[in-house]
C-alpha cells in the first residue's frame, strides 16, 4: 500500500458502507416485495384466481419476450404500453362504466361532473384500500370482478390471433399470435391484473401503494407521494453540493506545477515483444465489429418496427423475426461485442503485465474463450428464436430460451456458460497478474486495475440469484446489480483504471499521479453508484427508505460525470505529447468521446431521468432511449472502439490507421448519434412526458397517442440519424478488418520498422 495507504482506506471505507447501505436496502426490498396473495375471492368465497396462476402469467410473459414486448411496471420496451398502467386504466374505466350504468343506468362519460366525481371517490377507495383485510386472500367487489371480465379478453385476443387487433398488434410492434396457447394468455391476463393491484392499493398502514404511487393515473389519485418530492429535492441538493465539495477539494489539494514529464523517445509498447496470445487478439477484434455491425443493422430494423408494426419496407417479417426477438438480439449483441472487446483488452494487457510473455498455454485460452463467445452468442440466439417462436415447449423457455428480463435476456443456461466464459477470462488474466505480483516494485496501480477487472467478472454472478418464479420486485434487485453495478459502477472504475494502466505503460503519465487519481476516482464512482442502483427501483413494489438511498446516492453519481470534460482535455493533449503518439490519434480520440459521452450521456440525460419526480412520470418513455443510447453507445461502445483500435494497432505495428476512414467513422458515428437523439427521440420523449404529466402514463404509451402523425413522423426522421451512424459502424468495422487481415510482415522486429522509430 506504501505512500497510497490513505487512498486505499478511502477506497475500502466506501466500499464498506455502500454495500452495507446496499445489503440493508436488499434485505428492505426483500421485506417488502408487493405480496402474491394466495387467492383474490369474489363475496360468496369463490376464487376468482390463486397465486399460481399469476405465477403461471408471469412465465407466460417471459415467453414472449417479457420486457421486450413493452414493459411492466416501467421496465422493458417502448413502443406496446406499458401493461401494468394499461391493465390499470382499463379496468378502471370497466369499473366506472360498470357503477355508472348500475346507478344512473348510462355511461360514465354522459354522468354530470359531480355524478363522475363520486364515482370516483368510491372507485378511490375501493381500490386503495384492496389490501386492508390482509395480502393472502382478498376480496374483490362484484363490480371489480365484472371489470376484470371486461378486460381480460382483450389481452387474451391483442395476444392472440383476433383479427379485430390486428391493426392495434401492428401499432404495438407485437405479431399475431404473440401467444399462441390459451390457456397462457389467460394466465398472462392474472399476472397483468396483479401488477395493476400492486400499483393501485394501498400497502397497508401507508397512504402510497406498493408501487409508491406509480403509474401516474388521476382516476385513483396516483400522483407523487411527499416523499417523492422531498428526496427529488434532496437530490438535486446534493449533486450542487458534490459539484461544490469536489471543485474545493481539487483546488485546495493542487499541488505546484509537476515538473515536466519526460516523455519516451519512442512507443515503450512496441518495445515489448508480441506474444502469441496477443497475436491471436485479431480475432477478438473482427468478432467485436462483426456483432457490431449486426447490432446496428438490427437497431434500424427495431427502429422500423416502431413505424411498420409487422413489417420491414413491405415485406412482411414479423412471424418470424418479430419485434420482441430483434430488439432482444439488438441488446444482447450490443452487450457481447461491448463484452468482447473488455475482455480483448484485458487478455492484451495480460502479457505486459507478466513481463512480455505469456503464461503457460495463454494462446490456447485465448483461442478456447473466442470459440466459448461464439458459442454463448449464437446459441442464446437461435435459442431466443425457438422461444419467442413458441417451438421450444414453454417449460424449458426460462432455462434455455429467453428470460424476458431485459439486458439478461438469455435463458438461463446460457446465462451460466457465459458466466463460466467471463471466469475463464478471469483466471487467464490472473496467471499474468500472480507473476505481475511477485515482480519487484510498486504495485498499487496494478492492484486497482486488477481489482476492477476482478469485480466486472465476478457481478456478472449476481444474476443467477433468482429463478422463474421470483417475485418480480426481488428479481429486479438482483438484475440492476448485475447491469448498474456494472454500466455506473465497476465499467466506471475499469475504464479510468485502464486508462491509467495503459497511459503510464506509454510513459505520458506519472506514476503517482495515475495510482492516486485512479484509487480516488474508484472510491468517487462507487460511493454514488453501488447505493444509486436503487434508482431504478422507485416503483419497482419497494418502500420510501429505498428512494431515499436511491435517489440521494445517484445525484453524487453525476458529480464526478459533470467534471470529465477536464478529462476529455487530457486524454486530447496526448497525442501531442510525443510524436510517435500521432499512431494512437485514433483510439485517444475515440477516448475523448468516451469522456464526452459520460458527461452528456449519463451524466446529464441520466440526471434529467433521475430525480423521483422525473422518473415518476418519464419512466419507460422515449426519455430513457435517449440516456440509453448516449449512454451505452456513448460510454462503453466508444470505449470498447477505442481498446480494439488499440490493439490492432499494436498486432499490427507496420500499418498505419487510414485517416480518411477513421475520421469517417469517429463524426459518423458521434453525428449520427446526435441526430438520432435530437431530431427523434429526445423530442418523442419529451412530447411523451407532456402527455404522461397530463392524462397518465398509460396514455403517454398508448396507440392513439403514439399514432399521431406527428409522433410516427418523428420516428420516421430517426432514419436520418440511424443511416448515419451505421455509416459510422461499417467504416470503424472495415478499418479493424483490413488491418487484422494485413499482412503482419516480420512482427517481432518491428521496433527497428521505420513507422516505430
Ligand atoms: C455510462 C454510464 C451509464 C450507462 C451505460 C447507462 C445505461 C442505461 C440504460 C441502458 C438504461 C435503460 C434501462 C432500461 O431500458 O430499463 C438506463 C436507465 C436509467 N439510467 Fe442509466 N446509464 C448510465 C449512467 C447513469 C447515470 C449517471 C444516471 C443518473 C444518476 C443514470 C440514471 C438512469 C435511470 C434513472 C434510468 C431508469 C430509466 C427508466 O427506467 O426508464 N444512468 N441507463
Ligand atoms: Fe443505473
């Protein structure tokens, strides 16, 4: 530990208490998971249905996408409603139309206003209180159960094959026959049902439901709850505050000007032999812009689905490659290529940590891992194919088709052998690291970087702690762990502490200022991220406390994204640090935008999503498109760019990168991310956000809505954006390949090659 003693206690101590919050906060949602009665009874006792068959619905729903095919409780995809605040709105009206003819003997909407308002006050308190005489078995009202009948078939027919829906399938993106057995549909309809009660009645002793109040729906009164307001003013507090407290303490702890550092005369790298294992990282990189280039294509057929609902330009697609399965493959691959480039990058860094050469057997690893990839990714595709097909029975779906579970969509034995994958990458890399130990020297550097490392593999584990039928408010903890830890907390760490690794390996930082910066940066990213993964948990059926936590701890998240400009400028200066760096260009620009994109990407278009407030209403709009691509693509797709150009650069130290081309594709791809965000679905979102803040969310996500043609024009113009950034994709893509099939020429002498001297 030596002179970083400090930092690292720092590191531990945040470590410490942001899992402890995390643990306690877990053991809250646990708590508190919106109860599955036992039975929901009419008066006379009959049953109208158990909680076997909700938990039938909810493995129905996971076979046909699950969040893939809009969303439930606000999590999933954008275009067919969300089902919970749709299911919710329905039976609501079902209920008014059923009293209003009882009472007046005509329709709610003939009724005077003050006819309407007391039928709502009753429906109000009819449905907040549903809970009161106990969670295991409830009562429902006769009129409630008639409004349930009302409703239900019109899931059982929309996921059918009626063709009164056809139309309504279309403008949902959803193909006929979504669910083909019945009696599966009609399970789907219970667990629906359920999501809506959990959303409507009150948790009993508490004024706000099991949802806190989400989905916004003024017949019921489900608006912000006091504390919704109170922690969405908190936060906004804290992050001025962290904004503060960080600029202090960076401008009281500046030391005097360094002294100049003493840059190599020529690429320390390229003084390194290449290893065979490093040689064989070529692969690496035609497979990551492979599934790249695939990922783009099918973002812009996705993209298509949202304005031809079953078809791509007249040709009718949808039976077979439906909506739900190309958005699932438009994720999975985003996230395998993303993957595949970390671990490239790491298996790179493997051999120079072990001092130039490769542990025993690494080139065969090397080789086994890239086929395992190929493997996982192909087979949890075609696997997703025969699920959503509904070829593959239904009892097999959660194990070996599709999850539903976004970002974790495949089945679950694939979700294994991906997690063995990601640990054989782990023990590769940690027989380079044992030697990197032993070796003399200052080691805390390293130890950062291998501890983030370490941690991206190992959290991939922590989503196999829940099953099928885990309630779905615990089943949501464990996934964010998964994909938040990772996207806002050990990428985070991973990628300044890869940077700090390579830019001291290329002698243009010094030592202590990378070590310190990196360690303190760790300890800055995961105080706001490791507690902040319960922002996505607001309305997911959890309690005030876990807002709290969510909402103040993602607000300091954002402080140390608001101040990477400074980091932009630094990894810019770079390439004019030496003029061998004039062959990095490419990839340090590639890192600039990885700056950038953190700042405007998550930083600002996650904030704007994340006060509870905002999120109250915005959840599953078009809003969070917008921070997922600017995000995702933004942060850890130019990152995973940067590290392949990287590598290839090295594997390939007699060719130089083609000027024309990556320029191309740097502007490509960053213009025509903007494009996409600001001339579509930026302003998609925020129209949408007018109509949830009105009418309710259920409306914002609503065909007569989404059909206007203002609103399909909108999604029309993204072409415009989509077209350029593919144009981005297949330039980065043709630049990796024609410099991984170059020819290599004479590799191990190549630092006497003129280009490296
Ligand atoms: C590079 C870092 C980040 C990445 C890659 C990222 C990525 C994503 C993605 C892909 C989603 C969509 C999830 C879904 O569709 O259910 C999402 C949602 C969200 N993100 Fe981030 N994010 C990052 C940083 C942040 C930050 C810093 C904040 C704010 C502090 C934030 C706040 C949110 C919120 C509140 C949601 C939920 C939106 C919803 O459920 O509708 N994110 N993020
Ligand atoms: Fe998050």
């Amino acid at each position: 530990m030596g002179e970083y003693k400090k930092h690292w206690w720092v590191l531990f101590g945040v470590l410490l208490c942001t899992f402890t919050l995390l643990g306690l906060g877990g053991a809250e949602v646990y708590r508190s998971a919106p109860p599955i009665p036992q039975q929901f009874i009419d008066s006379q006792g009959n049953i109208i249905m158990t909680e076997d068959d909700i938990l039938k619905g909810q493995s129905a729903w996971q076979t046909t996408g699950g969040m893939q095919l809009g969303s439930v409780l606000g999590h999933g995809a954008y275009q067919a409603p969300d089902w919970t605040a749709d299911w919710l709105h329905r039976e609501l009206v079902a209920w008014l139309n059923i009293r209003a003819n009882e009472i007046y003997g005509k329709g709610y909407d003939a009724l005077t206003s003050s006819e309407q308002a007391g039928l709502r006050q009753a429906l109000k308190e009819e449905y907040r209180t549903s809970a009161n005489d106990g969670t295991q078995i409830v009562v429902l009202s006769d009129t409630r159960i008639k409004a349930i009948h009302e409703v239900a078939p019109y899931y059982v027919k929309l996921y059918g094959n009626d063709p009164k829906y056809i139309k309504t399938r279309e403008n949902f993106a959803m193909k006929n026959n979504t669910l083909p057995d019945l009696t599966a549909r009609e399970h789907l309809a219970n667990f629906y049902f359920w999501t809506a009660w959990i959303a409507s009645t009150n948790r009993p002793g508490t004024d706000a439901t099991f949802t806190n109040n989400w989905p916004h729906e003024p017949l019921i009164d489900n608006v912000p709850t006091a504390e919704n307001f109170i922690w969405s003013v908190a936060s906004v507090v804290f992050l001025i505050a962290g904004v503060g407290f960080l600029i202090w303490a960076w401008a009281f702890s500046k030391k005097e000007e360094e002294i100049k550092l003493a840059v190599p005369e020529s690429d320390p790298l390229t003084k390194i032999n290449l290893t065979p294992s490093q040689k064989a990282l070529g692969k690496y990189g035609l497979l990551v812009v492979a599934l790249f280039v695939l990922q783009v294509f099918l973002g812009g057929f996705v993209a298509h689905y949202t304005v031809e609902g079953h078809a791509f330009y007249g040709i009718a697609v949808a039976d077979w490659l439906p909506y739900a399965l190309v958005r699932t493959w438009h994720i999975q691959s985003a996230l395998f290529w993303i993957a595949t480039a970390f671990l490239a990058a790491g298996l790179f860094l493997t051999p120079i940590i072990n001092g130039g050469k490769d542990p025993k057997f690494q080139k065969l690893g090397v080789d086994i891992l890239w086929v395992a990839l190929i493997i996982v990714c192909v087979g949890s595709f075609i696997a997703q194919f025969f699920a959503l097909k509904h070829i593959m029975p239904a009892h097999l779906n959660f194990w070996f088709g599709h999850q539903g579970y976004e970002f974790i969509d495949l089945g679950r034995f694939w979700q294994i052998l991906k997690f063995v994958g990601i640990l054989l990458w782990l023990v590769l890399m940690a027989r380079g690291w044992a030697n990197g130990f032993k070796q003399k020297g200052d080691k805390n550097l390293l130890s950062i970087f291998v501890a983030s490392v370490a941690c991206v593999g190992l959290f991939y584990g922590s989503g196999l702690f829940y099953g099928e039928r885990t309630n779905i408010a615990i089943m949501e903890y464990w996934r964010w762990w998964v994909v938040h830890l990772w996207v806002e907390g050990f990428f985070e760490v991973f990628a300044t502490a890869a940077f700090a690794f390579i830019f001291y390996n290329l002698g243009l930082v010094r030592y202590k200022t990378a070590t310190g910066a990196t360690i303190i940066s760790a300890a800055l990213f995961l105080l706001g991220g490791v507690p902040g993964t319960f922002h996505h948990l607001y309305f997911t059926g959890t309690t005030t406390p876990i807002m709290a936590i969510g909402a103040s701890f993602s607000a300091l998240e954002v402080v140390p994204l608001v101040v990477l400009g400074y980091e932009a400028y630094e990894h810019w200066e770079k390439q004019h640090q030496a003029p061998w760096m004039d062959k990095l260009k490419w990839p340090i620009l590639y890192f600039v935008a990885v700056s950038f994109w953190n700042m405007v990407g998550a930083g600002v278009f996650g904030f704007m999503l994340n006060p509870p407030l905002a999120l109250f209403y915005i959840q599953g709009l078009n809003t969070t498109a917008v921070h997922a691509h600017a995000a995702l693509f933004g942060v850890y797709g130019f990152l995973a760019l940067g590290f392949v150009l990287l590598i290839v650069r090295y594997i390939r130290p007699n060719h130089l990168f083609d000027d024309g081309l990556m320029r191309l594709s740097f502007w490509a791809l960053n213009a025509g991310l903007v494009l996409m965000i600001v001339t579509s679905l930026l302003p998609i979102g925020v129209y949408q956000a007018h109509a949830s803040i009105t009418e309710g969310l259920w409306y914002a996500r609503s065909e007569g809505f989404l059909q206007q043609d203002f609103l399909v024009r909108l999604r029309w113009i993204r072409t415009i954006g989509d077209v350029v950034f593919i144009i981005g994709a297949m330039a980065v893509a043709w630049q990796v390949i024609k410099l991984v099939f170059a020819k290599t020429d004479d590799d191990n002498h190549h630092r006497n090659a003129p280009i490296n001297r």
